[in-house]
C-alpha cells in the first residue's frame, strides 16, 4: 500500500489582509439555477417519482410534512415525519456534473428508515454545480441553521434539533467529512456543530484523489509506451493507450494492460478481494478515464494544480522490494508536481477544496466499497492515517463492502451503518468495523464479509444494473 502523505497545499495566504482576495472560474459562473418549483409538486404531495430520486415506498406508512424550496440560490428539500424525534439528518449529494440545473437528491436507501423512526431530513442542492466541496459545506450547513425557520413559515412549530447528524456520498462524503473537521469550524461562514457522521464512498483524501487520477493516467500512458507524452495531450493519444492495453476495455486486458491493472491494485489499496471484478467494471473505468487530460485546476475550482505523484512508488505485486522492472517503471513513468499554494487556506472563507484533516471531535463512521476505481478504497485509508496522526482514530469506524463500483451499497448495508452510528452517539456503543491498513487482513480473502449484506428489503430493486443483482455476479464469501 501507498504512503498517503498529501502535496503541498497547506501554507496560508502571505497576502496583505487589505488585498482582495484571488477569484476563479468557478466564481463568475452565474448561471445555475435550482429545478423549478413545480418539479417538486408531487414530492410535497407525496405521490410518484419527480425524476430525481424521490419515491413513494411501500411499507411506509408514516405521515409527514414535505416542503421544497430555494434557500440563497440553492434547492432544497425537507420531510419531518408528525411524531419527529427531534432529531435532524442533513444529506449531501454527490457530484452533479457541470451543467446549469440544481437538483436536490433523496437519500433514498435511508429514507424509509428515517422516517419510520421519527427522523427529519434536509437535502440541498448546492448553489453551484463541479466539485465545489466548499459551496456544499456552506449551503448544507446553512439548510441545518434555517431548519426551524422553514418549518416555522410552512405552519409548523419546531423545536431546535436535539441531534443533528451529516450523510453524504462520494463527493457529498467529502462534504461530510469535511464539514466537521477544525478548520472549517475555524473559516466555514456557516457553522454547524454535527453530532454524528456518516460519510460513504467519500472522497476522504481530499485532493489526494486528483493525484490517483493524475497516477493512473501516467502508468497507463507508460505501460501504452508514450510515457513521457503531457498529460494535458491526453486526447491525442487516449485511443492508442487504450488499444495498447486492451483488446476488450477494460475486461481483456493485454499483457501491458495486465501491469497497469497490477500498479492500480496497489495504487488503489492493495490485494484485496473484488479488486479485479473493480477494474473489470468498463462502465465505471470509462468513467475513470474520463477524467484524464486535465490541467489540474479539476474544471475552474481551483486556478492552479494541486498534483503531486512525486510521493508514489509504483509497485507491480505486493512486495515492497523494488525489482529492476519496478525501478525502471518509477524512473519512467510521468511526474505530477503540485503548485504549492494551489488550495492554500484563504480569509473569505474555507479552502477551495476543504481539507479532510482528520481533526474532528465527533463519532465518525465510514463505508466504502472495495473495487471502487472512481473514489478507490485508498480514501479510507488516508482517512485513517490521517485520524490516527492527530490522535483520533478512536473516533472514526470504518466498514469495507465486496463490492465492485462507486457507492453501490444495498439498503440494508447503509441503515445498519446509520443505526450504528447513532447508537454510538446516543448510547455510547461503539460500533464494531474493519481493520484497513494491515495489508495481510484486507487481502484475505473473507475481507469485507463482516457487514456485507446481499440480501435486498421490500421495494429495493434486484434488477440487473442494481447493486443487490451486482453481488449475483462477485465471488462469494468463503465458508466459515
């Protein structure tokens, strides 16, 4: 496995504090807007689907109060069940792509449970689409902070929320992770003191993710033989990288391509179980390559490039000993090098990309899937060194899942996790979790199977593409 000491990105701003600050790309987008209103008429209803992941399911019987709205340019959405336990849920979603519309996302897996147990939930839009982790915190947080008073001009009294917990997934895990560390209670403008966290297939790294695409692209380009082509000219040879590497993208690897699944394997976390049937995913690779070519500043959120692969020794098996072919690959292959202050700390507000630091004072616990190449199972890991380094590791519990794409959790596998995590805050129990950093644990063969859960409820699809038929397809866990 892979050292998971970030770039240089820490320094804070040497500007004079009467110097305005830096803008980017992202600032001057004013287009965005939020799904109108109208979108939104059978949610409040509570009847059908909108499109967008809102879904009447059966066996729910609970009656609740619904509102949609805008809040500071951003959608949002709210259901407080008529016997609320007092107690919040704030969702934030993942990346949304780059277009103009705002769309607020259900958590659906979690839904008719939190409901059925009296819980109220708020999900926001964002008020801008791209990876804006910093927008996400700020418009989830002040969601939280308006709670009552939405539901105060809807007709109803609320009191302050008892308990207030964050779930997000993929890039909303980074949002969750970062929303509670010191730094953005120190430089958030929206503050929010979270009682639980739950972040899930999250980008825990931080900027750390950006340096793996940045890596992967490199090896493929060397093991393709245009090792030392820039990886801004990603478009003049992505069709030859990939023909190099694979008569079928990406189940047919060629012997070339053998290699670089071998470097992503231990890029990405090491030998573990569901790795192969991970980068065998096509659907989710494409993905994954699609995010090659850039310059670094990941779509105007930043002005400069936070990159760094200097730090990775590429590896080819689970030995750490350098072979002569593990030499030659580390001297061969391209080099990222960061711009120091690329997402320095800033004095209007967090940083561009917030930091996952792993500076927190709440019960944290984590999920992700094993043979995620989008957001890969490395994340947690960085997750965890980075807890234990600032001596809080105790307050972080982490769940590996056999499973072979982003976020594909089953239902019963995310309430568990939920259940969990508020029992540990509420009672004091701390859930039981997965080792992530022993190599020889997480490559055993029955790593994962503790809180895997196959097995669909009522109403969870089962149909080719879901995540319960998925786990048909993986190997099984080994007899006990």
């Amino acid at each position: 496995m892979l050292s998971a000491c970030g770039g240089a990105d820490d320094t804070p701003t040497t500007q004079a504090v009467s110097e305005p600050e830096e803008t980017r790309a992202q600032d001057s987008r004013t287009s965005f807007a939020p799904r109108a209103a109208s979108a939104y008429s059978d949610y409040e209803a509570g009847t059908g689907s909108n499109g967008d992941g809102f879904k009447a399911q059966a066996g729910v019987s609970v009656e609740t109060d619904r509102w949609a709205g805008v809040l500071n340019g951003s959608g949002y959405r709210i259901e407080v069940p008529k016997n609320w336990n007092g107690k919040l849920v704030m969702y934030a979603h993942g990346y949304a792509g780059t277009g103009n519309e705002l769309v607020v996302t259900t958590p659906s897996a979690l839904r008719a449970y939190l409901i059925a147990n009296g819980f109220a939930w708020a999900a926001s839009s964002y008020s801008k689409n791209y990876y804006d982790v910093r927008v996400g915190v700020e418009d989830t947080n002040a969601l939280a902070n308006e709670f009552t008073k939405i539901a105060a001009a809807r007709g109803r009294t609320l009191a302050a929320p008892t308990k207030t917990y964050l779930v997000g997934h993929s890039m909303g895990g980074h949002i969750t992770a970062a929303a509670i560390e010191t730094e953005t209670a120190t430089y958030a403008k929206n503050k929010v003191n979270y009682d639980g966290a739950l972040p899930m297939c999250g980008v825990t790294g931080d900027t750390e993710l950006f340096d793996y695409f940045s890596a992967y692209q490199a090896l493929a380009q060397y093991f393709a033989g245009v090792p030392k082509y820039p990886q801004t000219g990603w478009a003049d040879i992505s069709a030859l990288v990939r023909s190099n590497l694979f008569t079928t993208f990406s189940t047919v690897p060629t012997a070339q391509g053998l290699k670089l699944r071998e470097a992503i394997r231990n890029l990405t976390g090491g030998e573990r179980p569901i790795f192969n049937e991970g980068f065998a995913n096509s659907g989710l690779q494409g993905v994954v390559w699609g995010t090659f070519g850039g310059d670094g500043t990941i779509n105007g959120i930043l002005n400069k490039s936070p990159l760094d692969t200097n730090r990775f020794v590429f590896q080819l098996d689970a030995d750490t000993a350098q072979t002569d072919e593990e030499k030659a690959l580390n001297t061969g292959v391209l080099r990222a090098t960061a711009v120091a202050d690329a997402n320095r700390l800033r004095r209007d507000g967090l940083r561009w990309i917030p930091k996952v630091n792993g500076e927190f004072k709440i019960p944290v616990l984590s999920m992700h899937t094993l043979g995620d190449m989008y957001v890969p199972f490395h994340m947690t890991q960085i997750h965890r060194q980075r807890a234990v380094a600032k001596g809080n590791g105790n307050l972080l519990v982490q769940r590996a899942i056999r499973a072979p794409s982003h976020c594909d959790f089953t239902v019963t596998e995310t309430v568990n996790a939920f259940a969990d995590l508020v029992k540990w805050v509420e009672q004091g129990t701390k859930p039981a979790g997965d080792d992530v950093m022993t190599p020889a644990t997480v490559a055993s063969p029955s790593y994962g199977c503790t809180f895997t859960v196959n097995t669909a409820v009522a109403g969870e699809p089962t149909t080719p593409g879901s995540a319960v038929y998925t786990r048909t397809l993986m190997p099984a866990c080994p007899a006990n």
